[in-house]
C-alpha cells in the first residue's frame, strides 16, 4: 500500500515535470536554473561527482552501466530528476557501492517530439547523498557510434565512441543533462582486451593488459562533456603535456599534421594564461564522426579530414584547443548561450592562427566563414525562424542542435572581433585574459557576460559600443568592423577573369632580356599557376567566386589542371561539388558518391545531400545513396539528412 502511494506520488509528479516544460521560456526567464533543454530539477538536487562503471559489450553492441551520482540536497528533496533517452533502468539504489538500498523510481513518457527524452523521477530521503542507477545502453542510444571493422582505418578491430554534445549524454548515462551544472567525474570501464579506452579525463598513457581502464577527471564540467572511445589506439607523444592517440597504422601521418600543436598551447598560453588541464591529447577518430572537431576536456576528438598532409586544416586543432579556455574553463548556461561556447572560440582560434601563420592567414581563414556567415544569414531570413540570426536563442521546444549555425561562431567571433576595434587589441586581450580567470569552472548566460562586459570594458574604458544589436538583433550589426585580404582580392579578379573565358591556369611563355658576357640575349621563361600557389581557403574562395552557371567545358578544364575531382581535402572538395552540382555536370557524381560513402561529417554531407535532392534529376540518386549508406552514419548526420527525404 505505502510501496503504491509512494510510486502514484512520482507518477503525479512526473506528469507535472513534462507539464512544467511545455510552458514558454520567457515566463520562466528569472529562473537562474531554468533550461528548456533539461528534465533535472538543479535547484533543488544536483549531482557534485559520477563514478561511471562501464562494460562495453561489442558483441550485444551495448554498454552496461552503473552511474554513482555523489549529490548535493539543496533543498531536502525527497525526489532526484535525471535526464534519460534510449536507455533501459534496470533497478536504482541509494548509498555507498555495497551497501545500497533499492529505491522506487518512475520514468515520464517521452516528450512530444522526442528531443528531450524522458525524465527518471527517483524517490530518496532527504539525506541520502548517493543514488545509483543501475542501466544498460539499447540501439536508440544516439550518442553512441559502434563501428564494424570495415569502417575503420585498420579494418581489422571494431570501434566506439561517444558524442554528448548538445543533449545526447543522456542517451548513453543517466544524468542532469543541463551544462548549466557541472561536477567532477571518474571511471572504471571493461572493454575486450585487446582493444583500449580512453575518455575525457586522465588518460592513461599504456595499454592494459586485462581491458581496464580507470579515469579521472579532477576539474568540474558539464555533463556534455563526458567522452568515451574504445578502438586500437595507440598514444605518440608530442611535447611533455601534448599528444595523440591513433589506428597505429596513421601514427605518421598524424604526426607531421600535429606538429604545430605544442605551439599553438603556447600562443594560446601567452594570450588568455595558463592552461588549467594539465594534459592536451588529441584523438583521430574514424571517418563517420559527424563534427570537425569536439572539446572534450584532456582529450579532443577530431575528424580524420583533417589530415590532409599540408597542414592545411590545422585550424580546427586551435579551435579545439581554444575551447580548453572558452566553452570548457567557461561554459555557456544554457542552449540559447551556445554563443557563449562558438564566438569566443572562433575568435580565439583565428588569434591562435594569426600568432602561429601570420595575419594574412588569419584574416583568409575569417573571410571564408563570413562568406558562409552571409550564406546563413540569408538562409535565416527566409525560414521558420528568422530569429535565429540573433546571438542569444530561444530554443525552447526545439532541438538545440538547430542553434549550431554559423550565428554563434561566425557572427559571435565577428562581435569580440568589433569589440576588439574598438578597445584596442592590448585593452581587450587584457579583459578576456581576466574574463577566463573570473568565470574559470563556471557556467554563464549572456546576460552575465553583457554585466561583466559592461562593467570591465565599456565603462572602465568610456566605450560607447552598442553590443544589444548583436545579442538581440537579427542579421549584421553597422558597427562590425571590416576584414580585407588582398590575396583574395587577386582570387576573385582570378575567378573573374577565368570565368570570362580567360585561361589563367595554361602555361605562359615570356621571354626575358638578360646580358651575358656584354650580349643581350632572351631567355625563355614558362609561367604556371600551381596548386601550391595558394592555400586551400583561397582554392576555396576561387571556386565560390565562379558563377553558379559556369559551363562544363571549364569544369572540366579546371579538373585537369587540378585534379578536382579526387581531391583528398574535403573543405575543397565540398566547393567543389558545390559549383559542379549547381551546374549539372553530371560526370562529378561517381566521385560525389564515393566521398558520401567514406565521409560522415555532417557539415560535408548534409549540404551534398540537399543539393542533390533539390535537383530532380539527381534525387533518386541521392536517395539511393543515403538508403544504403545511413547505417554507417552518426545518428547526428543519419537524423539531420534523413529529413531531406521525409517528403
Ligand atoms: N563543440 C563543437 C561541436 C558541436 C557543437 C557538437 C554543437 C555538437 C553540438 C566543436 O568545437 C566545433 O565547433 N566543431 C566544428 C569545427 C570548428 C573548426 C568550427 C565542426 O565540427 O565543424
Ligand atoms: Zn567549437
């Protein structure tokens, strides 16, 4: 009778929980614990450290797990509120390992559009401090990527890892699945001997020789932020606190990519201060990871499209690395803050670059994004969220991985780059140095930010700078400061002249008048244009400034001379297929569809597969090619593309 009571209470009150989050964000704006994206009841209870203990079954494809949340009652709450989706609960105890007491828990239904998942509602007494759950992983566990052999570099060993960010934690352990808490972690997970596992935390630099490995991670982050992979790995060192871990097999390739890294921690270092997480390690994940890159603490995880042999891509590694300050040492509150993460990252990583390439570089690199940038905006414009060009968002009812768009890193850099302009560079760097120390292991909104902005920088100094255009306001704000580069000057008068029917790629014959021995004589000089001439972002740039209408007989032209086609550097490649789409040569599409079956990043994949299905001629293909190919996408990029085709 008491057992029903207690289990009718949590039934009532899950159903109030779901309630709760239908209702508008602005009603709940004074709410410093509110976030739209989380099920946890953080003001009342949050978790202050989770030991994970993890077997990760390939055979079943399944991880086994016990979460250990270590709590903080701050309220005397008799109810703890997780955040879960796809995952199974098996039973939930309280108290230390081997000493539990089961505990009666309920799970809500699952939200309307299953974003969100469902909350895991678990009854305790008001001085119990640690709950465990006891769960196992099924194949709606989005986070997880379980790979066959085939699909790694080695083709001989299976693969697993994890992607949290924004929401999908939750989907691989039971957790308050908000970034606006954080909380220390450790671990202790089984996998087949002769695999390793290596997580966001301490790493251990050796292979065990039984499958288990331990982690720690001493400082607080996010829940977003736990990261696991298992594969056959191994571990090369670059400097004493810099390093990677790779498919043995790319061990050199890797290395001659990275090799800047060590430098890059020490312009980083010299411009914001001390790293604070005492090791920076990189991991070269297979093919179907969906992003460029992702921050996980200690441990970055990064696309293998990175390496493309010329260091031409190594921007994501500062980016990566520049969140260890901005995203990771101060993360943004809430989804809507996402900003918060990206713009200072994006800033952060094009300093990075100018202090390692010089500024011409850097300023390329910002160029190219702001060509992007202008493409979104109008993208924007013309959908069912205009509003989504303002820095600060309003995702509430919506998948917070709609806020990933070039706003927040794009926009968000070009806003403290403007800032920038106006204090001076010696003023700002000053300010975001002791931004970083004063926010260090915190979480933010944007309205913290704009207070400490206010008060740190704009008074201080007697700044009039009007920043509300840019957090509040859609589009481009008047007071952007503007970034040229002569270099892509030449590229677009170069696209110009190309297009024009010019042939600027073909071998020039000049003769030059020299004396020898008191004879004028001429000497013949053979002038061409090569690929090593420019960098990859002009490549890029050039190919963007060709028209959409340009003729097959020049596509064809260029690919002779440059090899297009096969290109091995997917940045080129995407503009590339870009301009041959949009012109209908059809004689790309053996080469598009061999990059679709090898390539899982979504910012490649998704915008190929758009294209394609809005051409009538190219959609069956394209649907085709998705139909046979999804099971070896990430649920991120297998979700995004599959919405193409749902009419
Ligand atoms: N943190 C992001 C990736 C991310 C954002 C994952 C939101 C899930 C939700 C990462 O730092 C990132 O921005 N990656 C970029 C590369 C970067 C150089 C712009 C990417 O993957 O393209
Ligand atoms: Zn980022």
């Amino acid at each position: 009778m008491k057992l029903l009571f207690k289990i009718g209470f949590l039934v009532i009150l899950s159903a109030c929980v779901q309630e709760t989050k239908r209702k508008s964000a602005t009603e709940n704006l004074s709410d410093p614990f509110l976030d739209d994206h989380s099920y946890s009841n953080l003001n009342e209870i949050k978790t202050r450290h989770l030991h994970l203990e993890l077997d990760v079954n390939f055979e079943s494809k399944k991880i086994f797990g016990v979460a250990r949340h270590r709590m903080l009652n701050l309220n005397n709450s008799d109810t703890a509120i997780f955040d879960i989706k796809g995952l199974e609960i098996q039973k939930v105890t309280t108290g230390e390992k081997n000493s539990e007491n089961e505990v009666d828990f309920v799970i809500g239904k699952y939200d309307k559009d299953s974003i969100l998942g469902q909350p895991l509602l678990v009854q305790i007494h008001p001085k119990d401090s640690i709950i465990n759950i006891y769960y196992k992983t099924t194949e709606n566990s989005e986070a997880l990527d379980w790979l066959e052999p085939k699909l790694t570099s080695s083709k001989i060993h299976p693969f697993l890892y994890t992607q949290g960010q924004a929401i999908l934690t939750r989907t691989w352990i039971p957790i308050q699945d908000s970034p606006s808490n954080r909380f220390t972690y450790s671990a202790e997970v089984k996998v087949p001997s002769q695999l390793r596992a290596v997580m966001s935390a301490k790493n251990s630099k050796d292979k065990s020789t039984n499958g288990i490995y331990k982690f720690s991670m001493p400082y607080s982050i996010p829940s977003y932020l736990i990261a696991l992979a298992v594969g056959d790995l191994t571990y090369t060192s670059l400097s004493s606190n810099t390093g990677f871990f790779c498919e043995p097999q790319l061990t050199a390739k890797c290395k001659s990519e990275f090799v800047d890294l060590p430098k890059m921690l020490a312009a980083a270092e010299k411009l914001y201060g001390k790293y604070q997480w005492d090791q920076y390690d990189i991991l070269i994940l297979p093919f179907s990871f969906p992003f460029g890159g992702m921050e996980n603490p200690m441990l970055t995880f990064i696309n293998p499209t990175i390496i493309t042999g010329d260091k031409s891509l190594v921007s994501v590694i500062a980016h990566e690395l520049a969140h260890s300050w901005s995203g990771n040492l101060v993360s943004n509150k809430t989804w809507n803050d996402f900003w918060i993460n990206e713009g200072f990252t994006v800033y952060f990583e094009n300093r990075i670059m100018e202090e390692l390439y010089g500024k011409e570089t850097a300023d390329i690199l910002a160029l190219v994004e702001i060509y992007e940038l202008n493409d979104e905006i109008l993208r924007i414009k013309n959908s069912k969220h205009p509003e989504d060009s303002k820095l600060f968002l309003n995702l509430n009812y919506r998948n917070p991985d709609e806020g990933m768009t070039d706003i927040a890193y794009t926009k968000g850099a070009w806003f403290l780059k403007s800032l920038e302009a106006s204090a001076g560079r010696k003023v700002f760097d000053n300010f975001l140095k002791n931004y970083f120390a004063s926010f260090a292991f915190s979480t933010i909104s944007t309205k913290d930010f704009i207070d400490y902005l206010e008060k740190n920088l704009l008074s201080k100094n007697k700044i009039d700078f009007n920043y509300n255009d840019w957090i509040n306001k859609e589009g481009l704000p008047d007071n952007r400061v503007e970034i040229v580069s002569p270099r892509l000057a030449y590229i677009k008068n170069l696209a110009a002249k190309f297009s024009a029917g010019e042939d600027v790629f073909a071998p020039k014959i000049r003769y030059e008048r020299i004396r020898i021995k008191n004879k004028i004589k001429k000497r013949k000089i053979v002038e061409q244009i090569k690929k090593e001439d420019f960098i990859t972002q002009e490549w890029q740039m050039f190919l963007r400034y060709l028209p959409k209408s340009i003729s097959i007989d020049k596509l064809e032209s260029l690919n002779s001379y440059f090899g297009f086609n096969r290109t091995e550097n997917a940045e080129i490649a995407l503009d590339w297929f870009t301009l041959c789409i949009n012109a209908n040569y059809d004689g790309v599409l053996p080469d598009i569809e061999s990059f679709l079956r090898k390539i899982g990043r979504r910012k490649f994949v998704l915008p190929l597969y758009e294209m394609l299905a809005q051409k009538p001629q190219y959609k069956n293909f394209a649907k085709t090619l998705f139909n046979s190919q999804k099971n070896y996408y990430h649920a991120i990029t297998k979700n995004s593309v599959e919405k193409l085709f749902e009419n």
